[in-house]
C-alpha cells in the first residue's frame, strides 16, 4: 500500500512472523542461544514461554531454520488434541523421513483416527512405530526434535502422554528431544503437582521479556532496514518514545501500532511520521496502553497574585475605617 510512497521494498510492520525481520534483542538472542545449546548437548526437555506478542513463534520459526540441516524435526502448531492425535501427528512427522512401507502403516492410523475409529490397540501400534522409527534415525546418527508450539493449549492428558514419550531412549542417550513453545500459562500447568514428573525433565527454561524502550527504537529501525529503507528515518523521536510507552514492548504491538501510523501519514501525504499520527494509531488500538492526558492550567500571574493578597488586608482597614470592625 505504502511502500513505494516511503522508498520500501516490502512492508516492515507485518503481523506474520517472519524470520527475514528477526532481531537480536537481549531477551531473544538469549532464548535461540539456550534452544540450540540444549539441543546440541542431547537435554531432554527445553521450554520458552513469554506473553502474548513477545516474539515465541518467531523463535521457534528461528530454531527450526537453525537446526534443519541437523536435526529430523517433528513440528506441531496447535497441540490442542487428546494423546491418541498427539501420537498419530508425530506418526505423520517422522512419516516423511520413512520408507514408503512405514509410511503407509502410519497414514492408516492417520485415516483411523479422523474416522474416529482409532482404539487402543491401534494407539500402541503407533507409538511402537515411532519408537521403531526413532531407532531407526539414532542408529543413523540422525537426531530427532519435536517441537511444539502454543503448548498451554494442552490438556493434563496429552501433556503426560508427551512425557511418556520422552521415556523413548537408548541406554546412553534420549531417542527424542521436546521443546515446548508457550504463554505463561503454561508455567501455572506445569507447577500443578500432578505434572511435577515432566516439569523436572525441563532441563533449560527462558521468559522472554518486552523490549525496553531503547530496544524499540533499535526495533523500529531494524524492521525498516530490512524492508529496503537503510538508514531512513521514519518515525520522529516523539512518535517511537509514544510507540514504546504504548506497545509497552510487545512486537506484535509495535508493529500494529507503526503500521497503522505509517498508513497514516501516507494518507496524509507526510514522509515522517510524527507524534499526531502515532497517537492516533494509539487510540484506534484499545489493547494498548492508552496515554494519560492532564489538563493544563494557565500559571497565575504576579499581579492577580499581588491582588488576591491586597484583597484581605484592604478589607479589613475599610471595615475598622467604617466602625465595622472593633
């Protein structure tokens, strides 16, 4: 819409995370460099949780870029499913990594569950499949990672059969590593006692924390940087301080808020955008932090001072000159 208006090549403030406008903020950097060590040393369990918009499916995007060329990876979007599809989506990850023959045995308990005809005996069946695949990728020497995103989504009975998955290993080291993708909710799931025998197999745990408002300015210009605007200057110093304040650090709410300013100022003809139109977006976004506006008071001057000090006194000497006051 506006990106030849302010010389860009793409749009820098898209709502879809995409690894081309990755950062390295603090926060950030240090949970892509916890995930990648934890999985490069064979932990078991690693988790990243952070608040809505703060950056997680990004990371995990990151990781799975990261780790292609070394890893057989088993990725799972929407883990809100009972143990029985648990086990037959990651039956149809490591399916693609299989010979035709062991694929077709796992398409089956693919087709046998959204029939829903899928029994027990069908459910053990799958999980020695993927114990005998998994075997069959360490005798490769071929690491297998199972990542899972928005992982507060899972109920108490698929997060214990994760665990039973994680069982799977041989007598030195584990057949498959979890790393778990989710909001702070998942952090309350995991501290219920009955959970205690997973949540002690986290081996590394990050919370990735909002920008600090330094960050949102290094943010701001990283994003258009990388949309073809090197070195332009945007957004006035006002409008990023306004941007930071409101978006209270949250990326996602960054972008909706620059993205909204910059359509703006385009509409408006302008090649910077300035505080006006960052307030503006503010206020067509309730989810953000809405400014405080107080109501200035013209300062008194010095001679209705003077006056209001004369007043009292002259009042008195008119009342004793009058026989008033005695």
């Amino acid at each position: 819409m506006y990106e030849e208006f302010f010389g860009l090549r793409e749009a820098p403030f898209s709502l879809t995370p995409n690894t081309h406008f990755f950062m390295q903020s603090c926060s950030h950097a240090q949970a892509l460099e916890m995930l990648l060590v934890g999985l490069r040393t064979g932990e078991g369990f690693l988790k990243v949780t952070g608040e809505v918009g703060t950056g997680k499916t990004l990371i995990c995007r990151m990781l799975l870029n990261s780790i292609e060329d070394e890893y057989v990876t088993a990725y799972i979007p929407n883990p809100s499913c009972s143990p029985e599809t648990l086990y037959c989506l990651l039956a149809d990850e490591l399916a693609g990594h299989s010979e035709k023959t062991l694929e077709t045995h796992m398409t089956h308990h693919i087709d046998a569950y959204f029939n829903d005809s899928m029994t027990n005996e069908m459910q053990m069946r799958a999980l020695q499949q993927i114990q005998e695949k998994l075997l069959a990728l360490a005798a490769q020497n071929q690491p297998v990672a199972l990542i899972i995103d928005e992982a507060q989504a899972m109920s108490h009975e698929t997060i214990e059969a994760l665990r039973l998955i994680s069982n799977l290993e041989t007598e030195s080291k584990k057949l498959l590593q979890i790393v778990l993708f989710g909001q702070p909710e998942l952090d309350d799931r995991l501290a219920q006692d009955s959970l205690r025998q997973l949540a002690q197999r986290i081996s590394f745990h990050h919370r990735l924390t909002p920008l600090s408002d330094d960050a949102v300015v290094d943010y701001v210009s990283h994003r258009i940087n990388q949309a073809g605007g090197d070195g332009v200057e945007l957004f006035s110093k006002s409008a990023l301080r306004l941007c930071a304040n409101a978006s209270m650090g949250v990326p996602r709410l960054i972008n909706m808020l620059c993205h909204k300013a910059m359509i703006l100022a385009y509409g408006q003809g302008l090649k910077t955008i300035e505080k006006d139109q960052m307030l503006a977006a503010v206020k067509d976004t309730p989810i953000c932090k809405q400014p405080k506006f107080s109501v200035k008071r013209k300062p008194i001057s010095r001679r209705w001072v003077a006056l209001l000090l004369v007043l009292p006194i002259g009042g008195v000497w008119f009342m004793q000159s009058s026989g008033l006051l005695l």
